[in-house]
C-alpha cells in the first residue's frame, strides 16, 4: 500500500489529538483510502512535556526545518496558530514542494490572500476543514457539496465560549459575568476569553466563510465587529419576551449588489432553528441560489473534534497527491454581483432599543419625537417596572432604519436631560 | 479546457432541474472546475412534453441505449426513479465503462449491494447525493468529512411529506387528514401519498445512511417501518403537554453490538433541536466517536434542491476522471463492532402510551397491574377529560421496557373489559 509522509508542526492539544487517531484508526482509515498515513517528524518548542498519547522520541524535534526541508514528507500540518511564526511555516512548506492542513483562521483571515496565492502558483493545496466549526464537515459543504450555488448570506454562530456565555444567561438567568466565570470554570473559556468573547475569533472565521462564499477575503478591519460584553441580562430576557433570543452572530449578507460582513450580537425570532443552538455548539445557517436555506450544527471546539476535521483534510490530500491532482474543486471564484463592501452606518435594519429615562410625563414623546426626526418609526414600546431608582426602561422594537440615523438619534436621545444612561441598541435579523 | 460529456436518462423535474443548471451556470462551473461539462444526450420515454428549459431537439432520444452505447459520454445520471429499467440502465451504463449518477433511493436500498459491487469491478462510481435530503450534502459529510469516524447512531427526519403532516398536525391543531389535505393542496403530497406516509421512502433512506455509517447494506424486510397514519392529533397534543414533539424518525443505532434500524413514529423532547425541524424540511443527527454530535438541515425535496446536489456528484466525478482515479475514500467499509441486527421485539425504551378505557373506579389498578406482571413500571400518567362517552383517554409514560414484553402487556389490556379501543404505544428517543 502506498504510504503518505506527513509532518506535524504544534504537538498541544489538536495536534496530540490527530497523532492519537491517525495511530489508534491506522488500518480503519488505510482500509477506506488505500494508502497508509505515516507520521514521519513531530515538531514543537515543547518536546518534553506528556502527552496522553506515547510516541517514538525519535520523531520530535523542536526544529520545523526538520519537517519542512525533508523531501520525503508529502504534507505538513501546521497546528500551533497564531501568526508569526506560523506564516514562515506554511509558506516554507508550500515553496518546498509540499501541500499544508492547518486550522489557523487567524492565519488565512489575515494573509490567506498570499498564501493562497503562493499554493496556487506552486499547484499545492491548503486544507483548512478544522479552522471554522471544528469537526463540521462545513468548508467541505460550501465548496464541494454547495459547488453549484451562490450564496444569499451567512448567519453562522461560529464562537462557543460567547454561545456558552449567551445560553447561560438566557436559560440560567446569569449576569454576563456569571456566565463567563460558569465558562471559566468549565473549560470553556481561556484565562484571557477577549478573543472569543470581543468577537474577533468570530470575525476571522467569518472571513473564511464570506471568503468561500463570496470569493472575497475581506480584511478584518473592514468587518464590523461588536462582542458581547456590553449584553445584559436585562436585555436577554426583555428580548425573550418579545420572542427572540440573543445570539452573537458572523454574518455575510448580499444585498443590492453590496456584501455586508459584522458580528455583533442580534436578537433572531425564537421560532428559528438559530436561536436553539444553545451552549458550546456551533452553527452556520447559509442561504442559497439552489439547494435553499440549510444549517450545519455541530460542536464548535474539542480535541478530537478539531482533530477529526484535520484528518479529514489529510484523507483528501492522500487521493489528491494519489492522483497527481491540483483539485479544482477547490478553486474559489469570486461573486462579481458583489461591487463592494457595504459600510456598517449604511445597513439598513430593525433594532431593539433600550432607553433608561426618569419616570416623568413627556418622555415618551421626547424620545420618540427625536426617533421621527430622523425618520425611524416604532413598532412596538413597552415601558419597564419602576426601579428604585425612579429609572425606569423603555424597550421599543423600531422599523427598518439605517444605522447612521440611528446612531445620530440616539446620540441626541443620549443628551436629553431625562435620560440617565447611554441607550442599548441591538440588531434584529429575521432570517 | 477539458469536455466531459453526460448523458441524462430521465427528463422530468429534477432532471430538468439539473440540465437548465448546467446550462445557465456553464461558465461559473468551468471556471471553478477546470473542466466543461457538456449534456450529449438526454432520454426520456416522453420526448414530446414541453419543459422549463429549452434544449437542441436533437439531444432528445427515447432510447436509452443512445446513451448507454454512446463511447464518447464519461458519466450517466439516471433519474427516472423506480428500480426497473433503471437498474439495466445503471448496470449497462457501468458494464460500458462509465461513471454513474443517480438520485434513486429506492433502488439503491433494493440493489445496492450488485450495483456497488459491479461498479467496484469495473473501477468506476456510483454517485448518489441526491437520493437522500436533496440539495443537503450528507453524504458527502458522512463519507468524506467524517470519515475518520465511527458512528454511534443516525436520527434522520427523512421524509419533507410526513414531516410537513406532523407540523400542520402540531402548530395548527389539524387532524391527521386534514393535515395530509392540506399538504397535497400545497403540493408536498403526491396523490397516492402512501410512500411517503407509511414510512417507506424514509426506510430506503435510512439503508442508504445505514450503510454510510456502518458499512451494512439491509434489506427493506429487515427494517422495521411505521407509517404516520395511525398518529391522531390527540396524542400529538398529549404529547406536547408532556414536553415532546411526534416525528416520523428513521433510526439507526448501535447498541451492545446489535444495530437497531428502524422507522416510526417516535416522541422527541421539546428542547432537542430536531424537534424544532419543521414543515417539508429534513434533518439528519448523527452521533460519532470523534467529532460528537452533528446535525445537517433543509430542504429535503425540490427541483433544484435535488439537481445542486446531482451537480456537486457530476463536479465530483470530473475530477475523479480528470484524475484517473478511483476514489478510494469512496470505500464504505463494515463496522465489525456490528454482530447482528436487532429485532425490533428486542429493543428497550421507553413508551408514551394511551389507553381508551370506561371512567370507572379501579381502572388504573387493572392496567397498572397488567403492566408490573410483565415487568414495566410507570413513569407517570394522567388522565385526562371525561368525553360525552364517559370514554376517557389514560396517558402514560413507561420506563425502559422491551418491545416484546410491552406488546404483550397491551394485547392482554387490550382484552380488559373496561378498555374499549386499541391502546397506542409511540416510542420514546431522548436523543
């Protein structure tokens, strides 16, 4: 049987994970592909400490040169994130001759564009199954299974630590930093959950997704991204009452010849599948030209998880090298119905609103008077029990409204003298 | 750029589907497949009909033989459906050294074990997205995204029909054949809807899932199936007092070494996401060792829903011939862990049950007692309203019991005095 070299570069938690199944599932995955997967060179700074998996010394190294100069190893699978020196890596080995896996969405939101373009001019491919979604097969879904579509958008809640956090507060009535000390305690969050919890890691996955869809990598700075820690618990139930829930969604949307691209957390009906995705679970609902709406769920993180998409991809090289094949399957196009990106102040959308004003005749009517102006109609108020505070909240649903005006109006509702906190605005999608 | 040519055996309507695809999307599929697939011939007993696309009268033949013998086409679809002529086409399509695509579920559950094998002897591939939830690509996801993994169970609403009945029956509190009026008028019942209904497309599915994840093809006598006829909108209300929703599953599950497959009506809890897959959508839940649990949802039926996926086969196939190759991760092989199937008297769970019985002292006690002496003890149970009958339904849910055991149990209820219709037994999945 012909046998595959790969190097392993990052030995934590994946990269131990993919060692373990490739070893454990060795004849299982033989039997189905034909060819047998050989671990030849294991590379990490660390090359000391246990893992749960033992392995022949003689394979580590805390060279990656060792790996990306040996002319034997077929793939290498770069596993330890992060930009620099993943980017030397990667881009090392596709100049040597080899194709890559990795899992690096910071990576490819940041400089897929060069890389790509490198592994396109060497004839290499680039495997990246476990960046977004861990273990749901979705990159393979929007490529090759979807290959005959265009894309309407996206909605993909693709960040378990803020899902977890969102969940909490929804179903076990915690505060926002209940929740996340709940997530802390659980694993389900880093010592330092900003990343995850500001949106960003949701923000580069997005770029992937969008950039699948749409043939477009946009740049992170031109993804609106708002995380969820100004979400309070008021909020999460005032919109459960009104029949949503909140979800920190990653959403790429055409409309009217413009993409727009953002993550920010948005009240979604509760009658939508999205809004049952509860806890570190993942989800990408995407829409079609074709095959109409459909939703991918699945755990979003987890060793063997993120381990099961990486061999995934690894299985595919194995028949594509097996073939001598450059799969152009993978070639993404871009949608040139998109003319450019849409900026977030022109997004056109409905909003929850939460006003915290004194409780005195004529509120309403200022507030309310301000929103006219700029020409937002309300569709639905509900003015909130007194607090002791004599403060009281008012929750209003408003129409569709750009967000330029309705930054501006709340800036001006802001300055009222009977309003005694800065307003919450949060996005609606229907879906 | 490389031709590959088709020929197409069967033009209805997702055969038109697919042939209006390829032509409106030619341009967009060459560019991203490096390849241009070109329609040579299309057969159809019915060449006289007009269609929604318009085509050179030239590719029409009625006589599949132009196809089959034609040296210069790389790939048949097949998408007459039924298992005769499409099985001589299939097989003579595959003896002529050609790749094969096809929809057709039914002959797949009934034939499929030759087909595959003769494919295998001649070093092509049978692919068939399409003949299980449309435009969704499962079995991509099941074969190649997943395929580092063993499967513990498959959960799949299955059949848009029936679960479009169940939803009507739900949300809107119509009986069952109301629900079944309302979804011919809409047209997602075909006139005789038996198929549908009875549980028997969902069966031929269900093989096919079956043997994706356990490399075990049954045969349709060896699973047992359940039609949605006998469900009545009581027990659907019943049910959801009790915190379930009734769906038509089509179950395949390892347990100590047995497979159970089987399809039937069963009561799934409110807060699991399958029970919120509603009207003619479809959704697969799938249980693995690695990547946990995975859902896949939409359309389960449609023109083009059906052709996006035959498309995703025929892209598939361009370069696995590009290539030369036979795809070996295209090898499904047996899950040895599998010692035999399980006889659906042999399977334990749990029950909703309803019985009709005279509102008169010492009911309970007597059904009660029937139940312990075989051993099932109640979880809980209600009884509800007097009706004018003085006829009064007694719900109940049991605790783990054995099918055999519960049959028996009821049959001898069944003959009590005081019990005046035939008891209902639904069976419980917690999922």
């Amino acid at each position: 049987m012909k046998k595959m070299n790969i190097g392993l570069i990052g030995f934590g938690n994946v990269g131990s994970g993919v060692v373990k199944i490739l070893r454990e599932k060795k004849n299982f995955l033989a039997e189905k592909i034909g060819v047998e997967i050989n671990i030849k060179k294991i590379c990490d700074k660390d090359i000391l400490s246990k893992r749960n998996v033992s392995i022949d010394k003689g394979l580590l190294t805390s060279k990656a040169s060792e790996i990306i100069d040996d002319p034997q190893i077929d793939i290498v699978v770069e596993l330890i994130g992060g930009i620099n020196p993943a980017k030397e890596f990667i881009s090392g080995a596709l100049k040597s001759g080899k194709n890559v896996v990795t899992a690096n969405k910071a990576l490819l939101a940041q400089n897929g564009k060069e890389l790509f373009a490198l592994a396109r001019d060497r004839g290499k491919n680039i495997y990246f199954e476990a960046s977004v979604g861990a273990g749901i097969p979705i990159i393979k879904s929007l490529r090759e299974g979807l290959v005959a579509n265009r894309f309407n958008n996206i909605f993909g809640i693709v960040n378990g630590t803020s899902n977890f956090v969102l969940s909490e507060m929804s179903a076990n009535n915690r505060s926002f930093p209940d929740a996340l000390k709940q997530a802390k305690e659980k694993g389900f969050a880093e010592k330092d959950p900003s990343l995850d919890i500001e949106g960003i890691d949701s923000a580069h996955k997005l770029i992937i997704l969008a950039y699948l869809c749409f043939g477009k990598l946009v740049s992170l700075q031109d993804v609106f991204v708002e995380g969820i820690s100004q979400v309070s618990l008021a909020d999460v139930n005032y919109a459960k009452e009104l029949g949503f829930e909140i979800k920190l969604l990653a959403i790429a949307k055409k409309d009217n010849n413009e993409l727009q691209v953002r993550v920010h957390p948005t009240l979604i009906p509760r009658s939508h599948l999205l809004s049952s995705v509860s806890g570190v679970y993942n989800a990408i609902y995407v829409s079609t030209d074709l095959a109409g709406n459909l939703m991918f769920y699945g755990p979003g993180a987890g060793q063997f998880s993120a381990a099961s998409a990486v061999v995934s991809d690894l299985v595919d090289l194995t028949q594509d090298i097996k073939a001598g094949l450059f799969r152009s399957t993978l070639n993404i196009i871009e949608d040139r119905s998109v003319k450019k990106l849409c900026r977030i102040e022109d997004i056109k959308g409905r909003y929850y609103i939460r006003f915290s004003a004194i409780d005195k005749p004529g509120v309403l009517a200022h507030v309310s008077g301000i929103l006219a102006k700029f020409g937002i109609s309300i569709a639905s108020v509900t003015q909130k029990e007194r607090s002791r505070s004599q403060i009281v909240p008012i929750v209003m649903i408003v129409h569709e409204a750009r967000e330029k005006e309705l930054r501006l109006a709340l800036s001006e509702i802001d300055r009222l003298h009977v309003v005694r906190e800065k307003s919450i605005a949060i996005r609606i999608e229907e879906l």
